[in-house]
C-alpha cells in the first residue's frame, strides 16, 4: 500500500513546462557591454567607488551591466566591478572580483636627490628627470626607470 501513495503523490506534483530559450537572448558579450579601465585615484579606496556621486563625471560614459577594471598606480591591487544602474549623473557600481598584488619590482622611492620619473608620453614613454631635464627615456615601466636611475646615477 506504501508504493501506491508515493505513486499517487508523486503523479500530482504539476509538472513545469520549460521551453527553450531563444535565439535572441544570447550574444557576444564584446558586443553588447564594455570593459573600462580606470586607474585608482591615489587616496581613493574600492569602497568609494561604490558611492553613487562620485560617477557623475563619467556616468555619461557608462551603460548598464559594463565591466571596469580598477588597478592602481603602484599595481598593487586589482578589481573587477560591474555597472548595475546609471543615470545622468551617478551610477551604482558593485565589486565582483579583487585581491591585493604583491609587488614585481623594488620600491620607486629613495631615487637620487633631485631626480624623478615622470611619464614623457607614447612616444618617449617613462623616463628619469634631474630637475627638469630629461636623462633617459623610453622605459616600458615606472619601475624599469626608477630601477635604472637607481643602478647607474650616484
């Protein structure tokens, strides 16, 4: 007599139609949203981009469901967020993905007194200064000039 109430109770579970999806509510993603890059302000943390205001300046520039990819200078942290609303002068950001980065290269600071990196544009790229002339240029990386000014300059 069990068998037969399972049966029986089992054969009045409704049954759930489930049709598939269509055609149209797949596509490539490079198609429908953007990923953005956006360097970290220095004093600015993860949490402030979570700030709604703080995005009026590039609400215009966002839609709902892009990427941005948040390092900062340093490359010591990198992040994955996801655009969940926008309007015309905020937009409402959630982190999906992010962890601290231990660092590749030695420290940029202690450079010899009076010298500094600077960033010299895509053709000159990254290069060492003394006061305001220029030594050397073409690095790759921050790191790669500091580390030279650092080995040749006494």
């Amino acid at each position: 007599m069990a068998k037969t109430e399972t049966a029986a109770a089992h054969d009045e579970t409704p049954i759930r139609e489930v049709r598939p999806l269509p055609a149209t509510s797949v596509a490539i993603a490079e198609a429908r949203r953007v990923t953005h890059h956006l360097v970290l302000p220095a004093g600015m943390t993860l949490d402030d981009l979570q700030l709604p205001e703080i995005w009026i300046n590039l609400a215009s520039k966002l839609h709902r469901h892009d990427l941005i990819e948040v390092t900062d200078e340093a490359g010591s942290m990198w992040a994955l967020m996801l655009v969940r609303e926008v309007g015309p002068e905020h937009a409402r950001i959630e982190p999906l993905l992010g962890r601290e980065l231990a660092p590749l290269y030695e420290s940029i600071d202690d450079l010899p007194l009076h010298h500094r990196v600077h960033y010299l544009g895509p053709k000159r790229r990254w290069g060492v200064l003394h006061d305001k002339r220029i030594i050397k240029h073409g690095f790759t990386t921050k790191t790669d000039a500091a580390n030279w000014a650092k080995a040749v300059i006494t």
